[in-house]
C-alpha cells in the first residue's frame, strides 16, 4: 500500500517522494551527535580519573610507602573513580546530549535547505 502522507512530517508524498535508502549525508550526521555525546563523557570520566590519580599519589609522595600512605592512595583513588563516573554519567550525558543535539539540528537545518533547493 503506497502512503500518500509522511507519518512523519505529513508532507504528501507527491510533493517530497520518501527516499529509496538514507542518504549519507543523514548518517554522518547521527554518527557525528554520537561522537560529541560520547566525547563529553569520556572526557568528564579521563579527567576525574586523572586528577584522582594525581591527588592519590599525594600520600605516598609525602608520607614514603607506608600502610597508611597505601590505604590513603586506595580510598582517594575509589572515592575519584565512583565521583567520575557519577559525573559522567549525569552531567556528561545532559551536556554531550545537548551539545549533539545541537550540532545534529544546525547540519539538518543545511541540509533540508539544500534538498529543498535543489528540488
């Protein structure tokens, strides 16, 4: 049964025919608001893991190897991983998302332009 609206956008199919395949300027776009999500995350969970690792060493670096300079780089060492990943997780995925979103909405804006122009 061939539609004669977009279920989508209900534009009749008359006026914007549905497209054979997804044209590959769409799928660059997705794979690029994947990336930035992506890239936010990793770098808010990096720099957490970072900065407890730097500040882990801090007992040992002043205290020598002693069991107390030990248990200290262990407990700051989890306490930056679990706050890491905490963040991460909440305020890297709000913040990449909207930074993909973004991103994906300026490019899909460009290229329904140049679709409609070249029509």
């Amino acid at each position: 049964m061939e539609r004669t609206v977009c279920p989508h956008c209900d534009a009749f199919t008359t006026v914007c025919p549905p497209a054979a395949a997804i044209p590959r300027p769409v799928i660059d776009m997705h794979r690029t608001r994947r990336g930035r999500e992506g890239l936010v995350v990793r770098a808010i969970a990096w720099g957490g893991l970072t900065i407890g690792v730097g500040l882990s060493l801090v007992p040992i670096a002043f205290g020598g190897v002693t069991l107390w300079a030990v248990a200290g780089f262990v407990l700051i060492l989890a306490f930056f991983y679990l706050l890491s990943a905490n963040l991460a997780n909440s305020l890297g995925d709000a913040l990449g998302y909207r930074w993909g979103q973004a991103t994906f909405r300026r490019r899909w804006e460009r290229f329904v332009a140049q679709r409609d122009a070249a029509k």
